[in-house]
C-alpha cells in the first residue's frame, strides 16, 4: 500500500519524511512540498544553528561586512572629499580600488560562511554582483551629496577593487 510521495531517497533523510510517511499523507500539502524542498537547495547555516550560534556567526561574518559599507556610504557622505597626490595613480582612484577590495573579501567571506550549500562559483560570481550593486548605489548615492559627484571611472575602479578582492580572498583561503 505504500509509495507515499517521500519515498525517494532524496527526502529519505529529511524530519518531514518521518513525520508525514503514513498512507494518510500520501499526497502532500504545498507547504509540506517547499519546506521539503527548500531544505535540500537553501542549506543556510543560520536555519542549521541554535541562536547563539548564528548571533555568533553574524558578530564574527555579517556584522564587519555590514559595518564595512556603511563606513563606505560614510566617507561617501563628506563632502569635497579629496586626499594626497599620487606619483603614479590618481589618489581618488586607488581609494576607490583598495575599500571596494576590502569589501568584497568581507562579503565573499560572509556569503561563504552563511550559503554553504551554494556552488563555489555561485559564491563568488553572487560576491561580485553585490559589491558591484552596492557600488553604483554608492556611485549614485555620491551624486546627491553636495560637493561629490558621480564618475563612471570611479565605478570601474570599484569593480576592479572588487574584483582583486575576490582575487586575493581566494589565493588566501582557498576557498
């Protein structure tokens, strides 16, 4: 009489399979059906981890990435920002090349931590969209502050400071 619809093995393991394997729940309900699913593609560690674990996890990875932008959208605030000439490049451009750096190693470090069931391309391709997302936000951003302005060279240096980061992240670690 059996073949309920957890019987493959891919939902052998799951709590739900235990929970709703009687013939009486031989058909699932829709919300059966995500969360079974959901638990074998969205593996996030924070649903995994009792709560003082993930209040862990996000002091030592979320929080730095989270403080690191908003120190971004900080300086991104002052206006007629401007630093000490450079020999070789544009001080301007350096700045914007090592902070878009800094914050793609902190966000690569936080999506490798939190999505652990995600490809490592996935990983780092998402890292990348996000530091770049967040830098033509900043770029725009910039363009309402008194004083500053948006520069599509700017937004080019942020990407290539971006993509170092990962660069240097993934020699480092070896992810």
């Amino acid at each position: 009489m059996g073949a309920t619809f957890f019987s493959s093995s891919r939902f052998s393991n799951s709590s739900y399979h235990r929970q709703f394997s009687s013939p009486a729940t031989a058909f699932p309900t829709p919300l059966m059906l995500i969360r079974s699913i959901s638990l074998h593609f969205l593996p996030i560690v924070t649903d995994q981890q009792p709560p003082s674990s993930r209040r862990k996890i996000f002091l030592l990875y979320g929080a730095p990435t989270i403080l690191y932008a908003l120190g971004i959208l900080g300086l991104s605030s002052i206006p007629d920002l401007s630093g000490p000439e450079l020999p070789i490049i544009p001080f301007d451009k350096a700045a914007h090349v090592l902070e878009y750096g800094g914050l793609a190693i902190l966000v690569l470090r936080s999506v490798s931590q939190y999505a652990t069931g995600m490809f490592r391309a996935t990983k780092i391709v998402g890292s990348f969209a996000a530091v770049a997302v967040f830098a033509i936000l900043d770029e725009l951003y910039q363009s309402t502050v008194p004083g500053r302005s948006s520069d599509p060279s700017d937004l080019l240096a942020d990407a290539l400071g971006g993509a170092l980061g990962i660069v240097l992240a993934l020699l480092w670690r070896r992810w």
